[in-house]
C-alpha cells in the first residue's frame, strides 16, 4: 500500500510549475478498496507525500519567486495548533553573533532568514526534543570563489536540505506524532558584492570559535554551524542536520544514495532502520579525530576548507561536529540525491527536487513518538 501511495505521486508529479497551463493540469485521485487499517495507512502516507511534493516544488522554484524572507513566508503558513513558527532577519542574526551565517549572508542584497519552528504536543513526557537544522541557501553563487557557469542554474535546489526539515516538520505536524521538534532553517543566497566576505577573511560563529575563510563556496558549513549551535543551546537533545553540502558525497555516492555521519551509534541505529524504512537510501561515512586535524588554521580556531581534496565530505563532517554541542548528532549530506541535474532512464524522478529526506525525517520521528 505504502509503495502504491508513494509511486503515485512520484508519476504524477509535475516539475513544470511556471508552465501555462500548470494550474489547470488534472487532479489524480487514487480510489482504494481495501480494509480499513489500509485505508488509515493510505492516508498516512498521502501526507507524508503532499509535503514532500511540497518540498519538491519549493526545490524547483526559481531564486527570483523563493528569496529566504519568501521561503520564511511559506514556513509560516504552516503555523497550526501546537506548531508555532518564527523567522529572524539580518539585524537578528548579527546581534546573536552568529558571525558565521551573517558572513554568508552579507554579499546578498536578499535578507537571510533563521526560520524557527517548534512542535509541542500535549501529553508528551520530558526528555527528548528533536532538532531538525537544514541548510535553505536559495541561491549559491559560490560568491568570490565563482562557480563555473555550467548547470549554475541547478544552485536554486541549494536549499534542499533546509524545505526537506520544513516539509516533515509540517507533516509530522499534521499526523500528530506524539514527538517534540525544534526545526531550525539557514535560509540566505550567497553572492558576489563589495560586501561581501573573502578568503582570508576570519569569523567568529556563535558559539564562539574563530573560522578561516578558505572558499567562500564552502558557505553551507558556515551556515548550519550557527545553526546546529542555535538548535542545541534552544534545547534540542537528539539533532539531525540536512544540507546538500558537499561534491565530494555526490562523486562518492552519486544521485541514489546520501551520506551520513553520526557521532551517537544508539541515534545511529534509529537512522539506520528510518533510512531503510522509508526508502530514502542513506550510507553511513566514518568520524574520527584524526580527520579534524585538517580543518586546523595556522590563523583561527578552524578553517572552513582544505587544501586536500581527499575526504572531502568527510572534513565537512568534522567541522560541523565542533558546532553541534554535547548530545547525539547525526549529519546527511543530501547533495546526490536532493536534486536531479539529469533525466535517467531508472527513475521515475523528474530533474529537479526530489523531496529527499521527508519520508526519512517523519520515519525518525515516529521512531521517537511517545
């Protein structure tokens, strides 16, 4: 029933939404005779999959319709009994010394955005909350450090990671699952401008420590390290990062499977069956102390590149690591199978968003439910 549900709305997805025409497209409506337990199933999972068409839409829409405070909006519309949602601009950010994310943010004339938003049910015990940080640049330019021009216009899918963690968050919203989240969202482009930042440039992140700037491509670290920071000092005791953060994962993995770090194996397991559970395919990548090394600055704390290109997705890993705090923390690097840069006879998917880590989140989260 689940895989019917599912390869439903993975056919009867429609990427072309500025096509003429699109609104007026036919509805499907997918008629089951079945028992009842089917049914409640059916429509569990037709929730799941509205929010995941979500995500993919907002994936494809392009950088001039979904700037971050558009990407806050559409966060907001989601607000519900029990689920409340907040947003914070430039002046914000910076008066949090969140150096790191304003940084990124400071060659774009776009506000950023640190979209929040927390699910509180009633009757749920103490104890665990769930951090959702997804990393929302909308469009990434690679800023000084340009990118090259071919498939640039692929960079709006840049915040994958950021409307996989609000689209679950909406959806276990919605099903009511007995579990309490704090999603946190980076949302900001990275751009070329007077203002801003370089290489060599040193910033300080939230929690303090001091960050060489190597590659102002290697934006997305910066973002969810104050991010990952806001989310764990908010509460959260279990965190789980989503960004489509590194070439490395996707030259390793290609578009079918993400990569993943966790630095708690009790988390890690839950992730593991979520992963399996939920057919978005996820490989485990190792942590080590002798990896971070790597990440050191003869001039700062850290660095937020290499000069190496071994391990890449890897070095990325342990330099989130020093942002996410004392607690279980697991990190997807989404950037394979996040968005689809050509059409492949195996899959069903259209290029463009693919929804990844929806289905996973809400696993997770039921994993955790009360």
């Amino acid at each position: 029933m689940r895989a019917l549900v599912e390869g439903t709305a993975y056919g009867a997805y429609d990427p072309g939404l500025f096509k003429d025409g699109y609104a007026s497209r036919p509805e499907l409506t997918l008629a089951l005779d079945a028992p009842a337990e089917l049914h409640e199933l059916a429509s569990r999972q037709a929730t799941v999959m509205r929010h995941l068409d979500t995500a993919r839409d907002l994936a494809n829409r392009p950088p001039n319709d979904l700037p971050p405070v558009a990407l806050a909006a559409h966060a907001k519309s989601h607000a519900a009994e029990h689920l409340t949602v907040e947003s914070h601009g430039r002046d914000w950010i910076e008066s949090q010394g969140m150096g790191a994310f304003a940084a990124v943010a400071s060659g774009s004339a776009q506000d950023p955005q640190l979209i929040v938003m927390r699910y509180e049910p009633p009757g749920v015990p103490e104890g665990v909350t769930i951090g959702l940080v997804g990393k929302a640049i909308t469009f990434d330019s690679g800023g000084i450090s340009l990118k090259q021009p071919l498939r640039m216009q692929d960079m709006k899918g840049d915040m994958s990671g950021g409307a996989a963690v609000l689209e679950a968050t909406a959806a276990i919203a919605e099903l009511g699952l007995r579990v309490r989240l704090l999603t946190v969202v980076a949302s900001t482009e990275n751009m070329q401008d007077g203002r801003a930042y370089k290489p060599g440039d040193i910033v300080r992140a939230a929690n303090g420590k001091t960050i060489e700037i190597i590659n102002t491509d290697a934006e997305g670290r910066l973002v969810l390290a104050d991010a990952l920071h806001y989310a764990r000092e908010s509460g959260a005791t279990h965190i789980a990062d989503f960004a489509t953060l590194t070439g490395a994962m996707s030259i390793a993995l290609g578009d079918l499977y993400a990569g993943w770090f966790a630095n708690d194996d009790d988390l890690a397991a839950h992730v593991d069956a979520a992963a399996q559970t939920s057919g978005d395919l996820a490989w485990r990548f190792p942590l080590h102390p002798r990896y971070r090394r790597y990440v050191d600055s003869d001039f700062a704390d850290m660095k937020n590149g290499s000069e190496l290109r071994e391990a890449g997705a890897v070095l990325a890993a342990e330099f989130l690591r020093e942002f996410s705090g004392e607690g279980p923390w697991a990190h997807f690097d989404i950037a394979g199978p996040a968005f689809i840069r050509r059409k492949r006879p195996d899959y069903a998917l259209d290029q463009g968003g693919t929804g990844y880590g929806v289905r996973l989140i809400v696993e997770l989260a039921q994993r955790f439910a009360a």
